[in-house]
C-alpha cells in the first residue's frame, strides 16, 4: 500500500543519514522541502526559505508509491507512519556544534530534544508513531530500524521509552 512515512526528528539526530542509506537500498526519499516545493508550500522569507506546513499538509496528495518524508518538519505531512529519530541533549550538541551552530541554537534544540517536542507534536497529529534512539548506532543499523517499522515490526519502537528530560538538570 502507498503511503507516506514521515522521518523527523530534531536536527542532529541522524535523519539525513539514514535516508541517504535507505535511498541507496531503494526506498524513495523525498525531503519536506522538495516536497513542499512540488505543492507550492515552499515560502521565501527573511532571506530564507520556510515551509508552509499547514498548506503542504493540506495539499499533499496520496503518493502511487511509499514515499519516506525527511526533516525535523516531516512530522507535518499527511503520514501513515511517523518514525522519530531521537538522540541524547549532549551528543546533539557534539554532532550540530560539528556544524557550526550557534549557541543559541545549540541550545534551542538541545531542549526541544530534552522535553519531547517533536514527539509531542506528532502523538497529538498521528496515530502511528514510532521513536528510534540514534545515540549509540551507527546509521545503517538507524535504517535497519526504520525499514523494521515500515515492514510492521514495531513494537519496539513504540514511543515513550525515550527520556532525555533529566539531561536539562545537567545544563545548570
């Protein structure tokens, strides 16, 4: 059956990763921006391009085939599955600071990690949602776990497992 399978999660987390590798193993990706361009939610703003999620959300149309959606917005697509990445505050802040992030949004996403933010918003869109620890896995064992999802093997991945919120009392 087609669908859409969202792969969000916050940025750091190992999304673009994985999807490079399930790309190679023949599964189509797509990011949130490529797609919000083909439906014309993409947006140019303040020098930067932002995706109009409510306007990609209403106007995405059923795929003909699955079609796995990548980015911390992904979340927002009309989605069958929804499989968040999810990673440790403190190995975030390794991987963005590896990228030049600021400061400010280091922390930004270290405590949208830390108190759930992404997986709040998806429990409360979805009814099929999943969460994968990255941490400590390297990204080919990151796409085993999403292909087992996909596939239906999922208990394992149901959310709720995953606790970084004591990773903030180490902040002060």
């Amino acid at each position: 059956m087609p669908m859409y399978v969202a792969l969000t999660g916050t940025p750091g987390t190992g999304k673009t990763s994985a999807a490079r590798i399930l790309g190679k193993r023949g599964r189509l990706t797509v990011t949130v921006e490529e797609l919000a361009s083909r439906y014309g939610a993409l947006e140019s703003g303040s020098g930067e391009k932002e995706v109009d999620t409510e306007k990609l959300s209403a106007a995405a149309l059923e795929p003909e085939e699955t079609v796995i959606v990548v980015g911390h917005l992904a979340h927002y697509v009309p989605n069958t599955v929804c499989i968040i990445l999810r990673c440790h505050p403190a190995a975030i802040k390794e991987r963005l600071s590896s990228r030049g992030y600021t400061r400010e949004k280091l922390l930004e996403n270290m405590e949208a990690e830390a108190v759930d933010i992404i997986l709040s918003e998806a429990i409360e869109a979805w009814e099929n949602v999943f969460e994968v620890d990255t941490t400590d896995l390297e990204p080919e064992c990151v796409a085993d776990a999403i292909e087992k999802i996909i596939n239906g093997d999922a208990d394992e991945y149901s959310p709720g497992k995953i606790d970084w919120s004591g990773a903030v009392m180490d902040w002060y």
